[in-house]
C-alpha cells in the first residue's frame, strides 16, 4: 500500500458501531449522568478564572463574548450530537473523522483532542491552586508560597496543588466510571449553586456606568475576548467521549450534549452580566481569582468570598474528573485501532477502566500543571479544540452525502448551511488567536505527524 493510500484509508461506519457494541467497557451511564458529566467538564475554570484574562481585552462586551463563543460552540454541538447518536464511540471526533476524512485526519483529529483534553486538564488543574491560595488567604491569612504554587514564568518553581487535584481525579477515575459519575453529580450541583449565588450577591451591587463604554476595544475585542472564553465551553462534547458506556447512546448523547450547552450558556452569561456590573472593567485586569475578587470588592463580609472560593475548588475538582475521564476513552479508541500502543486500551476486569491509560495521561497532565502557566496552556487548547470541532461538522457534511440513508437518532437542523457556518466560525475563532499560539499548535501538529509516520501507520489495525 502506497503511503497517499494508507492515509486516506477509512473505516466503515458498520465496523465503528459494531466495535463499540462488542467492547470491554461497561455500560452504566444513563441521561442524567451523561448531562452531568459534559457539565462537569465544561463548568470551571473558563468562568471562574479565564473570565479575568477576557475581561480586559473585550471590556463589558465581555458578556458578547460568551455569546459569540457559545454560537459558535453551538454548530459545532448539533454536528456532534448527529454523529454521536450515529457512531456512539469512546473515540468521539476522533472516530468521525477515521470513518469520514481518512486515517490521517482522524490521527491529526486525535492528537488535537490529546491537546483539547490533555493540555485543558492541566490548565483548570493551575486554576484550581489560584482559588486554593485565595481561599487560605480569606479563611487564614497566608496563602501557599509562590515558588510551591506556581509553575515557571508566573512565580513558582512548582505547582503543588495542581498536582494534587489531578492525582485526586486519578484516585477517581480508577474506582470505574459509575463511581466517577456520581462523584461528578454532586460536584456540579455544587458548582451551579456556587455561581447562581454568586448572581444573587453581584446584582446587588450592579451599575450602570460599570457598562459604558460598552466596548471600549471595538469589535477586535469583542472577537478577542470570544476566542479566549471559547475555553469556557470546552467540554460539552465529553459526553459523546462515553459512547460506549452510556446505557442508550443513540438517545442519550444527543440530549446530553446540547442540554448540557445549554445550561452552561445560560449560567456563563448571567455570571459575566453580574461581575462587569459590579465592578469596572479595567479592575478585572490581573486578577487570577476573577469572582472571588468582585465578591471581596462588592461585599463587605469576606465570607461570601471564601464560599465562592469553596465552589470554585469543587467546581474545578469536576472539571478535571471529567476532561481527564474523556481523554483516557480518546486514546482507548485510539489505541484500539492501533495508533499508539496497545496497552492504552487494556481493561481492568474488576473496575472497567483502563488502569495503565489513567496512569500514563494522569502523569503527564500532571507535569505540565505544575510547570507550564495557565494563559498558555487556555489559548493552545482552544485552538486544537477549534480545529476538532471543524472537522466534526465536514464530517456531517461528507456523511450526509455518502451515507444518506444511515440511522441517525438525531439530525443538524438546516443542514448543510448550519455545519458549513460552523466550519466558518472554528476558522474565524482561530485566527482571532495571536500569532504565539498558532507557533505551539504547529508545532504540536508537526510532533504529531512524526509520531504518526513513525509508528501509526505501520502498526494501524487497518495495515
């Protein structure tokens, strides 16, 4: 087989389903825990701490911002939720792409959720000592020492309770997946209550001139502010990540992933609505702890402040269970087929996870928590996530077309102009991010194209 042939080789739709329909993992999750779980992932650090890195650059446009992002994340979730309900896989985008694109689009697909999922997990892990800190400062008066809470470049040498919080998720993860779930339910319940208070005690001190200019940057930074908090909905297609673990996937992953969405939407436009109404737009700059700061500035008792701190622990523990959950079922599939080693897709028979892929990924999120700062590892996921997502909706298009008559349990509304507008809004999203980022996603993509050369497409179940 020549090297153009092993690259474009596809496999069959009928084979992706029937592989997923005879795997080793356990199906256990129902609606309401899949909901959750694309909540987990989603909800947390994208509000709680990129909200002071968007704030500045867009101003109280911030609260378009996160419309801009959501539509945008919109498209690309309806796109999801037709082939999730289609090809219920662990793989999720990366399962799409091999039935649709080709192998070496669904690897290229594959190593960009390996930075959509991997790297974001590091990143909330980062978000979750800045509350930590903000939270022993407020309860005790001391907080961790810069060199043990923060990784090089920001102050530290090391980040200690990154690491914690991902070695926490681990734990977790290894007890098996309906264990993780009902852990996450509880998180998020947390986490919904944490951010409807911290409403309730913003919008007392909301006003009006905090809005005005209302976009002080112009439109630039409008798209600038939407392209950062694109990390904030990161996470709702975790869901389609449980394909072969959800009890009904053709019914439930469809619902999960755009109710999921939507409430997320809803709760991040509300919350940005109340902090730039409660404090001016130019305090937000340099502020980690973003609502536990407007909190501290509004209120005069610091105990609102350290219970938001609370909420922003759990909230961000949930993320990183859950972001941390769908990239070990991404390279399970992946390893499934071949394209990194076996051992990645190896099932523990008396928990139903795959132990040494929780090791492996829970290692090395961990080494870049505590070593690389926040700001960097927000902005290269979401330009790996922006890609992904764009190739999920040309994977509906070119399905559409050859697989006309297929079961679907779900379908895009207005197709093809709605996938084709989201394709467009991924493009437009990245190339509103600065010319550094895209230095590290092609470079990411260029060590994925020598790993791939080197020991995929030799040792693809499909060679």
């Amino acid at each position: 087989m020549t090297l153009r042939a092993a690259a474009v080789r596809r496999k069959p739709v009928g084979t992706l389903v029937a592989e997923g329909d005879h795997g080793t993992l356990k199906r256990s999750l129902g609606l309401g825990q899949l909901t959750t779980l694309s909540i987990g992932a989603t909800l947390g650090s994208g509000i709680f701490v990129v909200l002071g890195e968007a704030v500045p650059v867009a101003g109280p446009a911030v609260v378009l911002s996160f419309v801009l992002a959501g539509v945008t994340a919109l498209f690309s979730a309806l796109s999801y939720a037709e082939l999730a309900g289609m090809i219920p896989l662990s793989g999720s985008s990366y399962s799409y792409a091999y039935a649709t694109l080709g192998e070496l689009v669904a690897w290229v697909c594959g190593w960009c959720l390996v930075l959509e999922y991997g790297v974001s997990v590091a990143s909330v892990a980062v978000g979750w000592g800045q509350y930590l800190n903000e939270l022993l400062r407020l309860a005790f008066g001391f907080a961790i020492p810069d060199a043990l809470s923060g990784p090089p470049g920001s102050g530290g040498v090391v980040n200690v309770p990154a690491i914690l919080v991902v070695v926490l998720a681990m734990v977790l993860l290894l007890s098996g997946a309906k264990e993780s779930a009902r852990a996450n339910a509880v998180m998020v319940a947390v986490k919904i209550a944490t951010l409807v208070l911290f409403c309730a005690i913003a919008f007392s001190a909301v006003q009006a001139k905090n809005f005005t200019p209302f976009l002080p940057l112009g439109l630039a930074g409008l798209s600038a502010g939407g392209a950062k908090l694109f990390f904030s909905y990161i996470g709702f297609d975790a869901a389609s990540t449980a394909g072969e673990e959800a009890k009904n996937p053709q019914r439930d992953l469809p619902r999960a992933i755009l109710l999921s969405l939507g409430i997320v939407t809803l709760l991040y436009c509300l919350v940005a609505v109340a902090a730039v109404g409660a404090l001016p737009w130019p305090q937000f700059d340099g502020q980690e702890a973003a609502l536990a700061h407007v909190l501290d500035v509004v209120s005069d008792n610091p105990f609102w402040a350290g219970l938001l701190a609370v909420g922003a622990l759990v909230a961000i523990t949930s993320v990183v269970l859950t972001v941390l959950y769908g990239q070990t079922r991404i390279l399970f599939a992946m390893s499934r087929d071949g394209l990194v080693p076996g051992a990645l897709s190896e099932v523990d028979a008396k928990t139903g996870s795959p132990r040494i892929n929780t090791l492996v990924v829970s290692a090395f999120v961990a080494v870049l928590a505590a070593f690389i700062p926040l700001g960097k590892l927000a902005d290269a996921t979401s330009i790996g996530t922006l890609f992904a997502f764009g190739l999920v909706n040309v994977a509906v298009l070119l399905l559409r077309r050859r697989s006309p008559d297929a079961a679907r349990s779900f379908r895009v509304p207005l197709s093809p102009v709605t996938p084709i507008l989201g394709v467009l809004c991924c493009a437009y999203m990245m190339l509103s991010l600065d010319g550094a980022t895209w230095v590290v996603f092609g470079g990411w993509m260029a060590l994925g194209l020598v790993l791939y050369f080197g020991y995929g497409i030799r040792k693809s179940r499909l060679a």
